[in-house]
C-alpha cells in the first residue's frame, strides 16, 4: 500500500507552476503503462489552461483548491473546490480562473473496454 499525502503535493506543485511560463505542473500518483486507471494532480496558474485535448476515455476532474472552468464545444462547466466534473467525451480544455489544483481520474478507452 502506498499513501499520499495530495494536500502536500497540491503546495508543491503550484509552486512549481509559478517558477515556470507554462503556468502549470502535474504529477501521477496511481497508474502508468501497467495499469487501467490513471489520477495525476495538475496545478494551473489563473489565467492558464490546459489546451483543447481528446477525452482520454472515463475522466473526472476533482477541484482540490481554486477554481476552473472546463469547456467542450459549447458546453462549459464551472468548478470549485470539492466540485466533481465528469469530463464529457469530447474534445475539451480545463482553465484557471484563479490558482487551482485539480485531480484527474481517467481509465483510457483502450483499458477501459471489456475484450471478447
């Protein structure tokens, strides 16, 4: 079993997003290559995002500090701290409206399908 301490993570990550341009840093926690689902802590900047990008496949975004804004197509949905958005399968982009920090749960689709 191994333990993390996301809280901690979440600090060290938005001080590392402020020492880059990018506006933004991330680290997996759970998963890799050799498994399905995958949760990584993002810290974005306010003002920065996540560029429009494919749905990985299952995803969530948790919002662990600050604020964010997920946008799809038309679609846009607002998050706060503790709020649970369900990534819509759908190209999207996540934005910082003030410095936040965000957990990403995805099980990508090629995983995430039953085989025959």
């Amino acid at each position: 079993m191994v333990k993390h301490s996301v809280d901690a993570l979440a600090r060290e990550l938005l001080e590392q997003a402020h020492r880059v341009p990018a506006g933004r840093a991330s680290r997996t926690l759970v998963g890799g290559h050799e498994q399905a689902m995958r949760q990584t802590v993002v810290a974005l900047l306010d003002g920065h995002e996540l560029a429009e990008h494919d749905n990985p496949g299952q995803a969530t975004l948790l919002v662990l500090r600050g604020r964010v804004v997920l946008h799809a197509g038309t679609d846009t949905w607002d998050g706060r701290v503790g709020d649970l958005i369900e990534i819509p399968p759908a190209r999207h982009s996540v934005a910082a409206t003030e410095d936040a920090v965000v957990l990403l749960s995805a099980v990508p689709r090629e995983r995430g399908q039953a085989s025959n």
